[in-house]
C-alpha cells in the first residue's frame, strides 16, 4: 500500500458472505505524541465489554462522579 486512503479504501469494501459489511474513514486531524496516561487515570475508567468477543470488542468510559 502506498497511501493511508488506499488501505481504508480496502478496509471499507470488506464484505462477507453471511451479511458483514465494513465502513471506515480516514480521520486526519492532528494528536498530540508522547501523552503519557497514568495508571491512576486508567483506574478512573470503567471497561464495558460487549456481549460478541468482550475481549476485542470493548468500550472505555469515566467513572460516573
């Protein structure tokens, strides 16, 4: 792959033959590098996983205050 659209590209017309069907896009806005979380951060957010394979599928959120 030569760019970062062509990969998305490909990602986006995944298809299976029992019905999945793949969107992406390709965000490019800018993120600070070299932001450290600490564990006392991590701690704060509660894992909500999701019934179909928890252990990829999962969804972080804050702790209610």
């Amino acid at each position: 792959m030569r760019t970062f659209e062509a990969v998305v590209q490909l990602i986006g017309h995944t298809r299976t033959a029992a019905g999945l069907l793949v969107m992406s896009k390709l965000d490019k806005r800018k993120y600070p590098t070299g932001v450290v979380t600490t564990n006392a951060q991590m701690k704060e957010l509660v894992l909500c996983k999701h019934d179909f394979h928890g252990e990829w599928n999962y969804e972080l959120r804050p702790r209610p205050t």
